[in-house]
C-alpha cells in the first residue's frame, strides 16, 4: 500500500474520551473511531488487524475439524424465551419489534439458533459428533461501555459449539476446542492464564476463561503464590482457616451505638477489630424477594456465589426505605436476630464465632455477645468474596491477584439447551436422549485490545509480526529525490512479489513525522531510504528495539525475509 494514495491519517494527542492505553493508541493510529457510546467504526489499517486476527482463528479452528457457517443477528425474542435465557440476559439484551409487532432481539451470542440448526441434522447416534462455528458480530446493550475495544455494544465473535452424544464425547470435544484457543492465543502472544469460572447466563456444567494479563483488566485472576492454581474470583472459594472459640457464651446485651453506623465507626467505638463483627446486607432477589446475608465484618457478599445458590437472575442492594421497613430502623442498624419476614443466609466462616457484634434492629443499637443460637439462619454456606492473601484450596499457600481481560471463554454445556428446545438424537437402543453441547467464544476486538495492552511504548503500539497491519514501512526521507524513490518502489514491489504485507510512505511529509506515524501504528520492521541510497545503503530499524542497522540495498530483501520467518 502506497501512504499518498490512501485513506490514512494519524491523532498527535491523546483522546479525550477514551479511558484505556489500547483504546487511545487505536484512535490515534487511525485504527479505530469512536461513533457512539461502545460502538466504534473499524477504519482500514485497524480491518487488516482484525483480519489478520481472524485469519488465525479461522486457521485453528478448521485445523480442528469445526465447519463454519452464519447465523442471523435478528433472532425472534420467542426463541430465548423458550431457552430460558430471556430473563437472564433482561436489560442487557437489544429487543425491537418488526412491523408486525413481533417481538425480536440482536443476538448476545447464538446457544439456541446453533441447538436449532442441528435439528436438521438426522436424528441417529452415527450422526454425531460435529463442531460449527461462525465469525459474527453481536450485540449487548452494556451498562456501562469502557475501555475502548474492551467493553463494546457491538463487537466481533467466534462463538462455536459442539454437539455429542453423551459427556465422554463432550470432554473429548471440548479439549479439542481448548488446545486450539491455547494455539490461538500463543500465536497472539498474549500473556495468559486460563482459569475456572461461572457459567452465568450460559448455564452448564464446566466455565473456563481465557484471561490476558494486563492491569486495565476487568477481572482478577485469582492465583498461587505456589502453585498452578487460577480461578475467576467471582467463583473462588473462601478457605476457613480461623480456629472455632473457645470462649464462654456471654450474655446478649443491647448497647446504645448513637450515629456509629459503619464497620469503621463500631469498631472504633466498641475498640473492636472488623473480624468481631457480623453485618447484615439486605438484597433484593430478582425483583421481588427480599433476602439478608450474614458476613464476618472484614468480608463482602459475592454477588456471584449468592445469585447461584438462590438460583436467581439479578439481585441489588436493597433501597433505603425497603432497609428501614424491614428492619424497622435506620440504615446502619440490621442484624439477624427478631430479623422477620426475610430469609437470612449465613455465610460459613461465622459458625466459628462466638459472642460478636450485630445491629439490633432499633435505631442506634448494637448487641453485644451474640451467638448463633440467638437466630436462626436458613441456609449457611460459602458466600464471601475471596480476599488476596487467604489460602489457596489445593496448596494452603497464600492467594494472589491479578488483572485479566477476558478474551476467551470455553463452556461445557451438557444438555441445557437440548433438554429447552427439544435437541434430541435416538440412541442404539432407538431410545431419545438429549445432544450434549459445548459453547466456545472469542472475543475478537478485544483478542486487539489486549495486544495492545501488552505490546506498546511511549511512541506507539508493537504490534507482534503476526497480526501487525504491515510487516515492513519503506520510509522515503526526500520523494522528490529521484534516486530514493527508485530504490524504494523497487524494494516495494520486489517485497510485494515475495507475498509481504508492506507500506510506501512516500508522502510529502517531513521525516520526523514519518517516523512517529510508523511508530505510533506499530509496523515492526522499518526500512528507511535516505542520502545513503546514494552508496546503496538503507537503514533497518525493529519496533521496538533502539538501534538502527545499515544495510546494503540488495541485502535489504533478504534480511526481511529471513526476519519475518523467525
């Protein structure tokens, strides 16, 4: 591609609007523009990217014997009604109506249209297994959009799924899918950690994401300081290690606590630590049911593990004035004893507690000496968020936290969808069972993000030679010096015929602001055609790396070639 006969420019400063590396290095290399809240227009040198990315999931999913195809975006609302997921996706999901009145979204991900189309494949045991999978845009109407790339309305998905006869098969065709995203994201060179997960509105038996290590980073990955343990902290387990007291039973008093509502303002009025407290957080579940959980007063509620043991959709913070309905008294003052017409879910660590602190219901009171024998939990269990520094549960060393975006994600479904939508194949025996589905997604735009994240400097993006836009820059110092710009249209199409993604800027622009464009976008190998042309001399410069190599001009080719293969 020749610069002075294309679309390309580049941005001196920062953007205003973007809050992430990745997605103010896009803008300003022209790769990516911002047209509305999480939406972003895909400009020509930011498309050979992505193409380039593409190109290598293509590769390594039909290398796994995974057919590709393509699914509508416009889907009936029926269909996920029927799945089960309508209510679990709710206000994330874009839904319109046709001039008909019917309803219909744009699909988040495409579970239920795939279960559809393998309906129509036989109905025998000998017609399994297979894989299909597609590269389609999707559509979540996210709270919040941030991060550029990272967190979008609309972005580009491989969503595959497998389809077995039974869990044997399903493991052998998810590991299938596994090893390729591990080929995947190790041809990215992405810096990765794959950990275990919730399978959310996904539903299954088995979650696995594929995390990209950066600090602008989502999620955190939770890891060993010993061993190769990793999880999602959404699911991790909180390890009890404190020692049940020892200590009489004391005898429950109230105590008058004028405006100490918080932890921090209790405890610096009892002079007592966060841990001998029990605090009350009251949710509502789904919209209509009230619940209380009971946490040791250093822990938070993870949102995660309670909306699956209560097996619900969505849950918040109860308002203020449901707060002092129930309770009868002013935020700051719940506790679980007289606590009425709500459930209460303790969380585990506390059943080795004795004699601890609890809002008494009554405005400006605490009790003191509270035991587990003063109320009445309905379900105890491991509802907590993991802390960094608690104790891994496979090595008892101590847990560490990382920053991860998530760029893939593997899903053993089992028979979820077959048994909602009717997916059923006859066995040897004649007899209907449920297919058994795998769910396998990449998140291409965000596969660019986190290169970015990880590969950039002061000037610019470093793009690894896979998925850069060009492999080589030929920089002409001085276009209207004739013998520079012979060299390097030869250099050109000589590189060109050996089939390499190469750049002429042969622009009318100072070199200075040549070599800053080159740098900001990333291409790893530069060739500069300057004065020395005269003695058949060129000058190699590698992303990334500060020194520069003089070169004869008919070495030139070859040094590429060779650099490019490595």
């Amino acid at each position: 591609m020749k610069l002075s006969e294309s679309f390309f420019y580049t941005l001196r400063e920062d953007a205003k609007d973007e809050d992430s590396c990745s997605g103010n290095l896009l803008v300003r290399s022209g790769m990516i523009k911002k047209s509305s809240s999480g939406i972003y227009m895909m400009m020509p040198m930011g498309k050979r990217v992505l193409r380039k990315i593409e190109a290598i999931v293509r590769e390594e999913m039909d290398a796994s014997g995974a057919q590709e195809l393509s699914m509508p975006a416009l889907i009936l609302e029926d269909i996920y009604v029927k799945s089960g997921r309508r209510d679990a996706f709710g206000a994330n999901m874009f839904a319109l109506k046709d001039r008909y009145n019917k309803a219909y979204v744009l699909g988040p991900t495409h579970e239920e249209l795939f279960a559809l189309a393998a309906g129509m494949k036989g109905r025998s045991y000998k017609d399994f297994p297979y894989n299909l999978y597609q590269i389609q845009t999707k559509y979540r109407d996210e709270t919040r959009p941030r991060y550029g790339l990272i967190r979008t309305r609309e972005f580009t998905m491989k969503d595959a799924y497998s389809f077995d006869t039974d869990l044997d098969g399903l493991h052998e065709s998810y590991m299938k899918m596994f090893n390729a995203y591990c080929r995947i994201f190790d041809r990215l060179h992405l810096n990765y950690k794959i950990v275990k997960a919730d399978t959310g509105a996904m539903g299954g038996l088995l979650s696995e994401e594929f995390q990209a290590i950066c600090e602008i980073g989502e999620d955190i990955v939770v890891g060993c300081e010993s061993c190769d343990f990793s999880s999602n902290m959404e699911i991790s387990e909180v390890i009890d290690t404190s020692i049940e007291s020892e200590e009489a039973f004391k005898e429950l008093t109230l105590i008058e606590t004028p405006n100490a509502k918080t932890i921090e303002e209790v405890a610096a009025f009892f002079d007592k630590a966060p841990t001998d407290f029990v605090k009350t957080l009251l949710y509502l579940v789904d919209g209509k049911e009230f619940v209380a959980f009971l946490l040791r007063g250093d822990r938070e509620l993870n949102e995660t593990k309670a909306l699956k043991l209560l097996k619900a959709n969505e849950m918040e913070l109860a308002s203020f004035t449901d707060v002092e309905r129930i309770t009868k008294a002013k935020v700051g003052f719940a506790g679980p004893i007289k606590l009425e017409g709500v459930k209460i879910i303790m969380d585990r660590q506390i059943t080795k507690m004795k004699n601890f602190i609890v809002g008494a219901n009554k405005s400006d009171y605490h009790y003191i000496n509270a035991n587990l024998h003063d109320f009445k939990a309905d379900e105890i269990a491991d509802i907590a968020l993991v802390k960094e520094g608690d104790i891994c549960p496979i090595c008892q060393a101590k847990l560490t936290f990382t920053k991860g975006i998530e760029v893939g994600n593997t899903f053993k479904l089992g028979t979820k969808y077959a048994d909602s939508l009717g997916l059923q194949y006859l066995d040897q025996d004649n007899k209907l069972k449920p297919v058994v589905m795998g769910s396998y997604g990449i998140g291409l735009e965000r596969c660019m993000a986190a290169v970015v994240e990880q590969y950039h400097d002061d000037a610019g993006i470093i793009w690894p030679k896979e998925v850069a836009p060009f492999s080589v820059a030929i920089v002409v110092v001085a276009p209207k010096d004739e013998a520079q710009m012979q060299a390097a249209e030869s250099l050109y199409q000589e590189l060109k015929a050996k089939g390499i993604d190469v750049l002429l800027d042969d622009r009318k622009e100072r070199p200075g602001v040549k070599f800053k464009d080159m740098e900001l976008i990333g291409i790893p190998y530069r060739i500069t055609v300057g004065r020395g042309i005269s003695e058949g001399i060129v000058e190699l410069n590698i992303r990334g790396i500060d020194e520069k190599q003089e070169l004869a001009t008919a070495d030139a080719v070859n040094k590429l070639l060779s650099l490019i293969s490595e």
